[in-house]
C-alpha cells in the first residue's frame, strides 16, 4: 500500500460491470517524508474519502478484496483502492 | 488504474483463442505512467466500447488478465471505464512536484469540463 493525498473525484458514467456505483478519485502519491511524488494513480473509494484527505491505497489483485472480499472477486476490474483513510502517522 | 488518452485501435485477425472477439485499444496514458520499453502507449482490451479520442481509465495487471473470465488470458492492461469528467482541487495541484503529469494534459479539457 501506499500514502497519497486524495486530488479530486473522477466521473465515468460508461465503465465496467461490478463497479457500477462506486466512486472513482484520484489520489497523489506521498513518499515517507510526506512529499508528493508527482505519481498520481485512479483508485476505487468505498469510504467516502474527501478532497485533501490523507489515505492509503491498497494496489493489485488484493484490491479488489475492498470492493467484494473473497474468491468469487476475480471479474473485478480493479488493481487499487482506498484502504483506509488516514488521520495522523508518526 | 491510470488515466489514458485513446490514441488508436489494434486490428488483428489472427490472435490468441482467449483474445477472440476482444476490442484492443491503444491508449497513451496521462501522468508519471511509463509504459515498460519506453513505447509511451499500451495495449489494452476494451469491454466499455471506448473510441478514439475518449479518456479512459485503465487497470492494469492480474485483475485485467481475469477480466475476460479466466485466469491465462494473454492481457496485463484493460480499459474500465470511459471518464466524463474530473473534479479536481486545484490548489492541491499547484505546489511544485505535486501531479506535474496529471495537471497539463487534464487541465484544459477534464478540468474546465468540470466547471460546467
């Protein structure tokens, strides 16, 4: 997983069955001081993450245990997503 | 998943079984993405009916290899979703080093559609 800042929300009404409904934002890396790194990765959000928040973006086929946990996930197309939304770090 | 550009479209009568019947796209992605060998595109199947021209999402890896419904397609790239818009925070954007990829590309088109 990875820290990022949420950017924006990102609105595609045409898109792949299994996510209909979900939201879509765009999350800015951060690297271990806190500074963005210029990468900037689309990420499935099922907690409601504002803009501005701080957040954790879980990457790869374990993505999509966020949206349906378990076996019977494999026709998600999904490789990232808010995991958790952060309020502090030390 | 990144964001792309559809830039063209890959015609190919003889492919792989497991590709039958599957649209293949060639999208530029937006941002710090580099496509591996330095191509500045990719490949990707297109179950959304993405033309040329649109901004697509894009998701790559293990779960675009499953998504035509088995595990040992030969695919690592697919396009989910065709985007209307992108609401962004500009300020957020505007520190230097902040989404420098993202900013230029989307500014003018995705951004300003956003306003509407």
């Amino acid at each position: 997983m990875i820290r990022g800042t949420v950017l924006g929300q990102v609105w595609a009404a045409r898109r792949s069955r299994g996510l209909d409904g979900r939201k879509l934002v765009l999350v800015a890396a951060r690297d271990a001081d806190g500074a963005a790194t210029g990468g900037v990765v689309v990420a499935v959000d099922t907690l409601d993450a504002r803009t501005g928040e701080d957040v954790t973006v879980a990457f790869g086929s374990g993505a999509r245990n966020v949206l349906r946990p378990g076996a019977e996930n494999r026709d998600l197309l999904c490789d990232a997503a808010v995991a958790a939304i952060v309020e502090g770090a030390g | 998943m990144i964001l792309g550009r559809v830039v063209g479209q890959v015609w190919a009568t003889r492919r792989d079984p497991r590709l039958a019947r599957t649209k293949l796209l060639v999208v530029r992605p937006h941002g710090f993405y580099e496509p591996p060998l330095g191509t500045r595109h990719l490949v990707a199947t297109d179950e959304v009916h993405a033309g040329i021209g649109d901004e697509v999402v894009v998701c790559l890896g293990k779960p675009a290899r499953e998504s035509l419904g088995s595990n040992d397609t030969p695919v690592d790239a697919a396009i989910l979703g065709v985007v209307d818009r992108v609401d962004l925070d500009e300020e957020r954007l505007s520190p230097a080093g902040a989404a420098p990829g993202i900013r230029r590309p989307l500014a003018a088109a995705v951004v300003s559609a956003g306003r509407r």
